[in-house]
C-alpha cells in the first residue's frame, strides 16, 4: 500500500499567484449565450485568469515564492529542497526546477526536482518533500506547484479550453519535531492512461507533419494529436468512483468522524458535477467544502493550495486546522492527505 505517516514536518506557509487577464465563459466564440448559462450552471466555471503566451508556469510560481519567502522572512540559502511540479515545464531539458533554483537565489547546496503530475501534483509535492525532511537531515523545502494547462491543448476543441485557468503556487514545508504527523494515500491507474493525455510530443510518438493535423471528433471538438485531450466520460466515471471509495478507506482506517474531525475538505476542483457527487456520495457537511472553481476553473496541481489561500485564508493564518485533501487525474492516479495544520503564513492572492 504506498501510504506514508510523515513525521516532524508542518506547513509553514502557502502562497497563489494567477495572471490578471480574466475570460468570462461568455467570452468564447464558440457558445452560444445559451450554451455559456448552461456550463456555467452544471459545470460551474464562470471564469478563469489566463496567462499570455510569454508567461510561464515558472514565471507564476517565481511570483508566489517570492511573496511568500518575504513574509516567512526565510533566508535563500536555508532552503534545502526545491520541487517544481508541473505539466508545463520551461523547456523538456533541463528541468525547470534548476532554473527556479538560480532565479530565486538558492544556494548550490539546494536539492532541485521536477514532478510533472498534474492534478495530483501538489500531492506528490508534499509526500516527496515531506519524507525528504521527516528525517531532519534537510530542514526546509519550498515546493512549487502550477501550471499554464489552457496552451496544451487546441483553441478549438470546446470540451478542454473553457475547463482551464492559468496559476502558480508556493507551499513552504519546515521540520518540526513538534509537527502532528501528515498522512498521505496514493493510488495508480495506468490502463486509464487514454482518458488523459498528449497523444503526440513524447519519444513514443515524436512531432510530425501529421501531429498538427486538425481533425473534427464533432460535438465542438476540434483537434490534432499534438494536443491534450480530455475523454470526459472516462474521467467524470473514475473520478466519481475510486476517489470517493480511497476516502472512505482511509476514514475509517483511521477512525476519522467526518462530521467532527474535520475541519475542512479539500477537493480537487475539476468541475462542478464531479465535486458535487464527491460530496453527495461521502454525505460530506458542505459547510466543510470549499469552492473556487467559479472564479478560477481547473488549475491542476495547484488547485488544493489555491484554494487554501482564496477561500481558507483567514482561518489558516489564526488557528490549527484539520484538512483532508483529495485529488484525482493524469495518469490516472489519485491519493489523499490528512494533516493539521499550526497558524501559517498565508499572503493575499497574487496578481500578475
């Protein structure tokens, strides 16, 4: 079972950052005024922030690193670990968390890393620079985890484009002898892999002349192999099914009360129908379930620590607060997190 009880380890501090350019669902040519109240409605993005075409995942990340190192007032050379996780790297070589490592000051000591995980990938950020520090022999980490998804796919394929919105985030993990432990499950479906992928790009199927071949799936779905694709039907089956089944596990391996040891539910916002039937099927307090999906769409890995700081800022920043997350994509995998969380730095949303 990859399941970790990771010791001596808080979160210290969370940051967001997201461009300033705003698209309404209106604004897309491709809805009808009737079709955008109709998505809005079921999937319940009414807009996302877009970068332009000269702004990386990087970039946004760089912004919420360095508003939060400010505010913990960290040393750049006390940061021992730096992870980089995203599906939307710089370049394919070298990995862009050497990149980050330079930009932000690091000291050459610094431990660098790519993650390209997707929706899970602040997840994965966590278990890997969480065990990393549990030990006590590195002392800070600074995961970075976003992504510019909207540029992977076609412009003109109506079931990804309006899904997607553009951001970048900063957690700061720090050992802490004193820490409650963070618990996280993890959880692989590769014979899923279709549902959610970049047919052509890879060495398994190298850029050709017939990778930017459009072709019409019908339906508004407008494509060519070098672009990401989305099996919407595969997707909403498994993220409603083996997601909710793990919580449950989990729970009660733990002997967790959902109704009183939680403070907070932290899902993965993908869209509205998956995250409402999440909750309907775990018979989960909506009170304990925050949103943010109407305002910022799907941003992958950094969905769950966007969310803490857009709409659980107040209430991290004050006082210990038990979170349990849930992600779910690429790959396809999903896992959970348990966690407590002390009084940490949250600065207001970035914008770029």
């Amino acid at each position: 079972m990859a399941r970790w009880e990771i010791k001596n380890v808080r979160v210290a501090g969370v940051a967001a950052a997201v461009p300033r350019n705003v698209i309404h669902t209106t604004d897309f040519d491709f809805f009808t005024p009737e079709e955008a109240e109709v998505f809005n409605n079921t999937v319940g993005i009414k807009q996302r922030h877009l970068a332009s075409d000269d702004v990386c995942a990087s970039d946004l990340c760089f912004a919420a690193a360095e508003k939060l190192l400010a505010d913990l007032k960290w040393e750049r050379e006390s940061v021992d670990v730096l992870i980089f996780e995203s599906v939307t790297g710089d370049y394919k070589t070298p990995p862009t968390s050497c990149l980050l490592q330079e930009r932000l000051g690091f000291s050459e000591n610094c431990f660098t890393m790519d993650i390209p995980m997707g929706c899970c990938g602040c997840m994965y950020a966590i278990t890997t620079g969480g065990n990393l520090l549990s030990s006590g022999c590195v002392k800070r980490a600074l995961l970075l985890v976003g992504d510019t998804a909207l540029r992977m796919g076609s412009m003109k394929d109506k079931s990804r484009v309006p899904l997607f919105g553009d951001c970048g985030t900063a957690m700061a993990l720090e050992y802490d002898r004193t820490a409650h432990d963070i618990v996280v499950d993890f959880h692989s479906y590769g014979k899923g892999y279709e549902a959610l992928m970049t047919p052509h790009g890879g060495f398994r199927h190298p850029i050709t002349e017939e990778s930017f071949v459009y072709e019409d799936f019908g339906h508004g779905i407008v494509r060519a192999p070098v672009h990401t694709l989305i099996n919407g039907m595969n997707v909403f089956s498994f993220a409603i099914s083996k997601p909710p089944k793990s919580i449950e596990t989990f729970m009660a391996d733990y002997n967790i009360d959902r109704d009183h040891d939680i403070d907070y539910f932290l899902i993965h916002q993908a869209n509205k129908m998956i995250v409402d039937r999440i909750v309907k099927k775990l018979k989960l307090p909506l009170g304990k379930v925050p949103y943010n999906l109407e305002e910022f769409g799907n941003l992958g890995g950094a969905s769950i620590p966007s969310l803490m700081v857009t709409r659980l800022r107040e209430q991290l920043i004050k006082e210990e607060k038990t979170l349990l997350m849930s992600s779910f994509g690429l790959g396809l995998t999903w896992g959970t997190v348990w966690m407590k969380s002390q009084p940490m730095i949250v600065p207001e949303l970035v914008l770029v």
